[in-house]
C-alpha cells in the first residue's frame, strides 16, 4: 500500500483539544482504533494517515470545525461512503479527516416537487428507496450504492448505468449547500428546476473532489418511476456494428434506451467463471451489448418496440445473436453479466485499468488503436473492456496474460497508462470519463491538460480556498 | 428608452484605429448608421450607446480585440441575436460591443455522437434544422429562435418551452471554447458525455452572461428525433388541479410529457382578441394547461396514452374540460393559444412582468398569494399568467387595468415587482427563473441574493476578470 506524501507541516499538538471544545463529544477521534474504518479504503491501494477523525451531525458542526482547523492551518479531507477508486479521500498525517457519515437523514420528499432534501451522509440506496417509498424515481445507480454516500457521489459527480437516459451526478442535483474554505455556509438549498440568478455555483462545487468546498447537504431531482422494463443480450461482430445497433436503438426508442452497455468477449468468459454468469448463446461472440428499454406506460409497452429492434438490425446484418429477457429471473441474469464483471475481473488476476471516454463515433478507431498498441506493448495481454458506450466512456482494462506474474504485469501500470491515455487523448477524449482524478490521477492530468485549463482550475481554487487547505494534492496536486 | 450608466472613463481615442491595426477590413464599425442595429433591441426598453462595435469572423479575431481592448482598459459587451429581455448586451459610451454574429458556421454534425459544432453567432432555428436534417434533434426553442444566436442563449442559460423533458441551455451544450478576459483562448471544444477531469468550467461560462468570457464556439448535444406528437388542451378549475394533472401525466407518460403548460383564464381571452387564437371550448374556464407528449417511436403510440390521461383526470374530477388534436391543423391552433400570448399582451396594453420559479408545489400557494397581494396594492390589475408548469416556472405578468392610462400603470413596475418578489422569495423561488439578471434585475440581485452568495460570485468575477472589462455593470451590477 502507498503512503503518500511526507506531512507539509505537522499539525498544532492541541489541535484535537481545540476541535473537543468546539464540537460536542463523540465528535472527534484520535484513537487508532477508532480511526482504522476511515483510513482503510476496500481495495487497499492507498492508506489513509489522518491522526484526528471528525465525525460531525449537523452543517453547523462541520462549520464549527472548519473554522478550527482553518486558524491553525490544519487541511481537511471530507471522505463520504469511502468506495471512490482514484484516492479521493486518502488523508497524510498531516490532515484531519472529516467524514460526513452521520449527517444521513432524509429530511424532505416532495413527490410534486420532484425532489427530495438529504444529508450528505446518505447512503445512495437508501435514497433510491425513498424515492420508490414517494412513487419516483432516483435514478443514479452504481456498484458501490450500497456505501457509497450522495455527498461524494456529488463531489465526484458519480456516473454509473443510467447516464445515458439521466446525466451524470451534477444532472440530478438542484440545490446544494456547502461550507466554504473558512467556514462561512453557502446556502444554495434551492428546489428549483429553473433559476438564472446568478454563476452556477452548484456545478462548480460538483466534481470538485472537496477542493472548493464541503458538500453537507442537497437537493436531488427525482423523476417518474419505470414501470416496464426489458432487456435483451446481443452479439456483435465488432464495435461498429455496436455503434449502429445503438444509433437504430435511440431512433426507434427515443430516450426509453436507458441502458447500452458493450462488453468484449473477454468479460462474458470471466464472468461465467468467476462471477456466477451464464452465457445464454451457443457461441461464443466477440462482442456483447446490453440494451434495457424502460418507460413509465403501462407494463409490456416496451417489449414490441425491443423486439422490432433486434429484428430490424437482425434484417440489415448488425447483430449476429441476441436473447430477450423473458422472465425476471432472466433479466437479472443478463444484468449479471454486465454488473459480476468487476468480481470477475479481480479472480482473474491483475487488471490494469482505464476508465476513459471518447466521442462515441470513435469508439470503434479507440478499441481497435488500444487494442493493436496494448498487444504490441505486452503480447498475450487480454482486453477486459466494457462500459457505457452510449456515453462513450469505456472501463479499458487490461489483464494480466495467461501465466505472467501478477506483480511484473501490475509494473507495467504507467507504461500501459501511458500507452491507452496517448491515444485517447489523440482521439479526442478523457482520461477520466466518470472516476475522477483525486490522487491517482493528478499527476496524468498535468500532463494532459491544456496549461490555460489548469491556469484557470488554480484561479478558482485560489479564490474559493486560498490556503488551499481543503482536500489539498487531490485533483490539482 | 433608458440611456445607462455615464461613461466611467472614456474610450482612448485612438482605440479604433489600434482595433483597425489589428483586426481585418470590415470588422471595425464606427459610423453611427452602422452600429445602429446594434444598439436598438426590439422592445426598445434600452439603448446601447457603444461608439465602436466588432464584428470578428474567426475565434482568432475575437482574441485578437478582446487583448487590444484589455490592454487599452477599454469594457467589452458580447452581443449575439440582441433578443435578451434584461438589457444584458446594452452598452455604455465608454464600451465597446463585440458582435458574434458571423462567427455563425454550422462545422460538425456528428450523428452517431449525438453531436454537433457551431460558431457562437449560429441562429438557433438554422441548428434545429441542421440537426432535423442529420435526422436528430436539437431541442432548445423559445420565441426568439429565429434570430437568437446560440452564443447568447448559452451565455444567458436559455430555457423555453421544452425544459421539463430536455434541461435548459446549459444542459444541452458538451463543450465550450471561450476567449478570456486578457486575450488567451480557453478551448474546452470537447465532443465528450462524460468528462471528469477537474472543475466543471463549461457551467461556470455557461449562464454567465459575458461577464466571465466570451463564448465563441461550442458542442452541442443532440437528441433522437420526435417522431410522434400528441397535443391536448385542458380546462381547469384551479392550479392545484394542474399539479394533479400534471404529476398524473407524468406517472403515466414518464418523459414523454415535453410540455405541460398552464394559462390563466385571461390569456385565452387576449389570444383570441389579439393574435389569432381560438378557444376550443364551449365555456371560459378560470385556468387551462396544454399537454403535449412526444416520443420516437411509430406514429400514433402516444394517443392512446394522452386519452388515458385525459379519461382518468375526468373520472377523478380533475379535469373541467379538454381538447385533443385530430390533425396537424389542430396541433397548430392549439399551441397558437400559448405562442400568441407575447404578442396579444402587447396589444391588450401596459404589462408588469416577473419571470419566476417557486417548488412546483408551491405553484398554487403562489399564484394565490401573488393574485391577492396584486389586486390589493392595484385594484382592477389582471393576472396575465402563463409558464412551464412542469418548471415550477411561471411568466407572472400584469396587465394593465380596464381603463387605466398605460403610463400611471407602468410607473407602479418597481413597487410590483416588489410585492411579487417578496412573495416568490418567502416560497424559496427565484425572482429570475429563465431571462437572467443582466442589467434589468441587478439591483433585484443584491437586494435578494444571500450575502455569502454575492460574494462568492464576486470572488469568481476577479479570477476569471480582474479588471472587470467583460460586460460590467451586467448580472453582479
């Protein structure tokens, strides 16, 4: 595990008395034993240094602790549910760690409204269930929503399955409120669905990562409930024919195309080994894509529509298979083919990963351009790649060839990096569609971004935290 | 007509002749019959005084007049269609007005991408129909589209009569390129859905109103094409039924609601009087909503869905009355009754307006109090109120009382606005939901914003526009 920078400046000896008389008991931790659930992260990539461990209930505490650890010049790092994947949340020892977990109360739903008030500390699933509890839907769902809390989610500006159909994190959010850098409280709570006064200072704090301010409440939009759903696995030749099943998809369905999700051969096998996956096809296929239409009409609306689909694109030559979901039991299986892929993918071995996004239209160049350049860099190296193509942001991840050590691949980590994120940038893309930069990735985005693009993020940092003591070598670096 | 502000420094005299030295012939005007048209807006609420306007070709020029103008110290006021209703491109005599308006090449379409790239001074219908040719959709449109150029609707956040289903401008734009305050070029031209690598600084232009840059080129986000249209119009007794309505539309048709409109029961009156609108029914009723549903799938799927709409709110006594299209005709007449009402309120005489948001449930609590607090400080006023239900946003104009002199009536716009401000504050609303704040609502900003809130935005004007030469005067005032 890495341990990350040596502490800039030790913080004051009584920084955790200063905090105790500002907060109420219970409030700050500095036993080691208390602190470990927040220092270790699931994977064990990073480990976390944090002497001091705050656990505030209400935006009132978090500014009260703000404000401390403002005049003794102690960084903050805000860590919500702890399941982001580029470091996000991983504090030295020099840092105080400020977890946001028990401000989790739903505080209002307004099914009219379509919008409900939470805490930052909620648990995302447990909103996706108060919302169904209201008759709506919230529809950001993603594999760790069973930890992850809604206010990393937004200061992540999470992605996940539905993206297509609803946007990111920052698209279902209508209000937020934060404390600042010095612990005055933006109050930016608004459940409004239209509102032109003014910079859009939501979206700046969304996707932040904490470096602008700490998210301790917020408005989330809901929507109407999906009452018919279906589903249906194909297989594919190659990327392009992907490309043209989506595009008649979209054509023919509109925005009910709620989920594409491509996935190359490699994931379906591993899947099918390690994860619990049954392939319905006889044969094997280089390519899977997994379309979900769903609406909120009156259930089997959407069936027929599917159906025209597969058979319309069956007609013209672009699918060479495909199975509809005929029960439920069958649409969880062909969703566990798409959603047992990371579990599948860490049985197999190492996995050297790329969460990056290009212009759909390029995704077939993208897969065939990182496919001949990983080849020649590794030979016998195994493409696991799958992901969202509808948004264009595909999981590239590389695995480990059959027999090679996981230790000399997982080495190859930077070289590899370098190769895929070369030709995507080449390409027109990003080198982090939906994963954020936090730790891991800050020093790939100095390199890769435009020098005035990084003049302006250090403007903006500067004016919202110029001690730039919230979350600081995350992002930025 | 307002004539604004005194100059707060004069021109350089010799600035045309340095903007002359660097930009191409034809790009400089200073006679007064040329920039005539420039500083005239249609309504005629202000006029614009600059004594030079720009009207650059290339992104390149753009550049090139805005470091001229930096380094002389000269104000700079962007300027797209001139279709704004808050005066956020009137100039001063101290100001220079940089028209967008031939930066207007339509340069990628991408279909497979759901894409397209267009220069700033674009006019929004020519991009509907770029994009209905490449068989996708564009779906921002509003009332000024045959002349609004994109630039501006992006600089302004645009709403309009499709935001329930399809976001506001800001939700329909990729990626940016933007010309700084000192001349450099921020290019954030990306054709990505998903891009999580640092600040959101897309939403940060975006909405801005020139006052942190000057937007010159942009990616804008397609859609699949509507294929099928279904339109009713519907009698209602209060607007608590229309929130019935409307959260029933949506519970049955999910986003397949496009618009949900409501009416007060004089704008059907005016329509009639003034602008070739007919009232399908029998008998006048105190409110009326228009529903459309739109969809890509075949032709006619949606009716049968709109009737079950309609029969359920009759059986459960939501519903007074309601019309649905048989033909294109019909279609046509129905929506002239909601398109007329600009121009029939013209014509019916004096007009106080307010452009406000509430929660959507609070629309009904609203419209009451506004309704009684109206006719109490104006006896005789008339509620001329229609708007995006669905948007919680509502046009709140009053229109003159029977009798009374245009003149006495619009001398009360302050202390109204006032009354109506107050009352859309204390519900949590915004006093600007879809126009902005330009130099109309200025002072309305700091009057109402929270003070924590200014001064963030303030703190953002001075890293993006030290010298403050982008539109000033404008939004922050």
């Amino acid at each position: 595990m890495n341990e990350i920078r040596p502490p800039a400046r030790a913080l004051p000896a009584d920084l955790a008395d200063r905090l105790r008389a500002a907060l109420p008991e219970g409030t700050v931790l500095t036993e080691a034993t208390d602190r470990e659930a927040y220092l270790l992260e699931e994977r064990s990539l990073y480990r976390g240094q944090a002497p001091i461990v705050l656990r505030p209930r209400s935006t009132g505490e978090v500014a009260a602790a703000v404000r401390v650890c403002a005049e003794a010049g102690a960084p903050i790092v805000p860590q919500g549910g702890n399941t982001g994947l580029v470091g996000g949340t991983v504090t030295a020892a020099h840092e105080v760690l400020l977890s946001l977990g028990r401000m989790n109360g739903i505080e209002e739903v307004d099914p009219l409204n379509f919008t409900m008030t939470v805490g930052a500390g909620c648990i995302l699933a447990d909103i996706q269930q108060a919302a169904e509890r209201a008759g709506r839907l919230f529809p950001l769902s993603l594999g760790a929503q069973g930890s992850a809390q809604i206010g990393g989610n937004l200061a992540s500006n999470a992605g996940g399955i539905n993206v297509l159909r609803y946007g990111n994190a920052r698209d279902l959010v209508l209000g937020l409120e934060v404390v600042l850098a010095d612990g005055r409280v933006w109050n930016g709570l608004r459940a409004l669905h239209k509102d032109n006064t003014g910079y859009a200072l939501k979206h700046l704090f969304v996707g932040s990562e904490g470096t602008l301010g700490i998210i301790t409440r917020a408005v989330l939009k809901l929507f109407p409930r999906l009452t018919d759903r279906v589903v249906a696995f194909c297989a594919l030749r190659d990327p392009a024919d992907a490309l043209t099943l989506l595009s008649l998809a979209r054509d023919r369905a509109g925005e009910a195309v709620t989920a594409f999700e491509l996935m190359s051969e490699l994931t379906v096998e591993i899947v099918q080994r390690h994860a619990g996956g049954q392939d319905p096809m006889r044969e094997r296929h280089p390519w899977y894509a997994l379309i979900e239409l769903a609406g909120s009409g009156h259930d089997g609306t959407l069936r027929p529509v599917l159906e025209g689909i597969l058979e319309e694109a069956f007609e013209r030559g672009t699918l060479a298979d495909a199975v509809l979901a005929e029960s439920s039991a069958q649409y969880a299986a062909l969703w566990r083919l798409r959603e047992g892929i990371p579990e599948a993918q860490k049985k197999e071995g190492g996995s050297i990963k790329h969460d990056v996004s290009v212009p759909v239209s390029r995704i077939p160049a993208f897969l065939r351009r990182a496919g001949e350049a990983a080849a020649e860099a590794l030979p016998g190296v195994r493409v696991c790649a799958f992901g969202h193509l509808g948004d264009g942001n595909i999981h590239y991840n590389l695995t480990q060839p059959m027999g090679m050590e996981k230790a000399a691949f997982l080495a190859q980590w930077e070289r590899m990096n370098a190769i895929v994120h070369d030709i995507v940038v080449e390409l027109g893309g990003s080198i982090s569609a939906e994963h954020g930069i936090g730790l891991l990735k800050a020093g790939e985005l100095r390199r890769y971004k435009d020098p005035v693009e990084m003049d302006l993020m250090h403007r903006l940092r500067d004016a919202l935290d110029p001690g730039r003591l919230l979350n600081p070598g995350k992002m930025l670096g």
